[in-house]
C-alpha cells in the first residue's frame, strides 16, 4: 500500500521541497497551508510527474480546519503514516518591542499549530500503533538567539513537546522525531515580524536577515527535506542541521562564551 505524509507549511519553503521528495520517494502528499493557489501549484506540480497530492487549504491556529485537514486525509487515502509538522513564522524583536498580540501570533502558528494535527491524528496512529511525526523545531529550539524571545520560545516549547512525546509514544510504536534547521534559504522572511529599538532598526534588521539567508553558510530547503527523509527512512531522536550542529554543541560545551558572544552581536 502506497504510504501517505501530511505536511503542514507545504507551499513554501523546507515544506514544499519536503513534499516534493516525498512525492519523488513514492508517498502520497497531503499538504496543507493557508494559500490556496500557491498550495494547489506545488500539488499540480507532483500530478504533472505522476505523483499524488491532495492540496488542503488550511490554517494550523484553526482547530477546525485542522480537524477538516486529517478527516480527508484519511478519507482520500484511508491511512496516514507520517505527520510533518513545519508550518512556522518567525519574529525578531526585543521584550520590549514584543506586543502581546505578537506573542500570541508567534506561539499560536509555532506551538498551538503543532498540537492540533497531533491532537487529531494520534487517534488513528494509536489504533494503528504505528507512525511518524517529525517536528520542524528550529537552532533556536535548542540555544537562545538574541531579540528573539518569541521565537526561541515557541520553538523550546516544540522541543519539549518532542522531547516528551517520544518518551510516551514509542512504546506504543510511534516515532517522534525532532529536525531544528539554522538558517535556511527559504520564504521565511515573507511572513517574518522585525521590530527594532529605533527608526530604521526594523529595515536595518530585515537586511541583516536577508544577508544571513542569502550567505553560503545558509542551508538549502532541499537540504532540510533530505534530513526530513532520513529521520523518516530510520528515525532517531533528531538532527540538528549543519551549522546549526556547530552552535548548538558550542552553546551546550561553552555556555557562557556562547552567551557574551550573542550578546556582542546586538551591542548597540
Ligand atoms: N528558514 C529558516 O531560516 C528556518 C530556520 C530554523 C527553523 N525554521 C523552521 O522551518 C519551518 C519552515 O520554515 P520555512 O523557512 O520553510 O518558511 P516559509 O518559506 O516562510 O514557509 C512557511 C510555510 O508555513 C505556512 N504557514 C505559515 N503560517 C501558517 C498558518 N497559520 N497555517 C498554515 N500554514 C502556515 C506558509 O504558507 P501560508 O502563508 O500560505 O499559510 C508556508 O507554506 C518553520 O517551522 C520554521 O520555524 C526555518
């Protein structure tokens, strides 16, 4: 039987190069975002190369659309075997400059969007006993990067939520896997918040991120997706990806250099 993968953040991004390689590997490719027409390009794209995608507008803060996401996922293809949770945003902004509205947005997408498909679909993985679930959680998951608290906080949360899912649900046949990218030359500054301490300090730190992603140190989406299918092929309990591998063992070996080295980089 053809093996089916629901991935959220699908149209853009480590998602859609992730839907792509799992359409190329042979899976079925459920793929959920809240762009309808960008969605269904990435699905007519794997139709045109003999593939299967079911394209899903959904919106992941939505508890609804979420349970809407799964019921046809399991009514087009019966089964559902591996879950990727991806669809994230990011913000960078000092406490200060950080609204409770935008803490709300940020933990809404990155956390409360990762419950809700794990929520709906570990009914069918428990009867099933058997599954995967691969939670796209960041660096910052793993480190503090500066000014952005939101973020890292979102993305901790994720770790925990991986962390101790894995210690419930393998017993019961479930692997649950954490892949935490660095920086990745994706989309991710489309939908990005910046907020700054004075006047030009929001465009000044969108440049800085856009030299980041755009720098040969960046990953690729494509190089994600691979990690994303080796975590599927033999799951282990997470990858953290290139650099990201580099300053997540500095920060865990040498804390406090780690922190006075993050701290230099926002001194004013
Ligand atoms: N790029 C990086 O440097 C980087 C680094 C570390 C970790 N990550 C993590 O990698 C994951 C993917 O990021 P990316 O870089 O591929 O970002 P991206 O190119 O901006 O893609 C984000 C995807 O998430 C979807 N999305 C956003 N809000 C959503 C919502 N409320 N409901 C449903 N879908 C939503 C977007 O589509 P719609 O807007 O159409 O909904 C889009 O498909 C995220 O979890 C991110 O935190 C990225």
């Amino acid at each position: 039987m053809t093996l089916t993968a629901v991935i959220t953040g699908a149209s853009q991004g480590i998602g859609r190069a992730t839907a792509y390689l799992l359409a190329r590997k042979g899976y079925n490719v459920v793929l959920a975002a809240r762009q309808h027409d960008r969605l269904e390009a990435v699905a007519g794209k794997i139709q045109e190369q003999g593939g299967q995608a079911l394209a899903i507008p959904t919106d992941v803060t939505d508890i609804q659309q979420v349970n809407i996401l799964i019921e046809k996922a399991l009514e087009t293809y019966t089964q559902v075997d591996v879950l990727i949770n991806n669809a994230g945003i990011c913000m960078t902004a000092p406490m200060a400059q950080t609204s409770l509205e935008d803490w709300q947005k940020i933990l809404n997408v990155n956390l409360w969007g990762y419950i809700y498909p794990i929520h709906a679909l570990l009914p069918h993985f428990l009867e099933r006993r058997q599954g995967t679930i691969i939670n796209v959680g960041s660096f910052g998951g793993k480190m503090p990067l500066p000014h952005m608290s939101a973020y890292c906080t979102s993305k901790y949360a994720v770790t925990g939520l991986t962390e101790t899912l894995r210690l419930e649900l393998e017993p019961k046949g479930i692997h649950v896997c954490g892949v935490h990218p660095s920086v990745t030359n994706s989309d991710f500054l489309e939908r990005a918040v910046f907020r700054g301490e004075g006047d030009n300090s929001n465009q000044r730190i969108r440049q800085q991120m856009e030299e980041m992603l755009k720098s040969p140190l960046a990953s690729q989406p494509e190089a994600v997706a691979e990690d994303i299918w080796n975590l599927i092929k033999s799951p282990q309990a997470e990858i953290v990806v290139a650099t990201g591998a580099i300053a997540t063992n500095l920060y865990r070996l040498a804390p406090n250099l780690t922190r006075w080295l993050l701290q230099q980089s926002i001194k004013q």
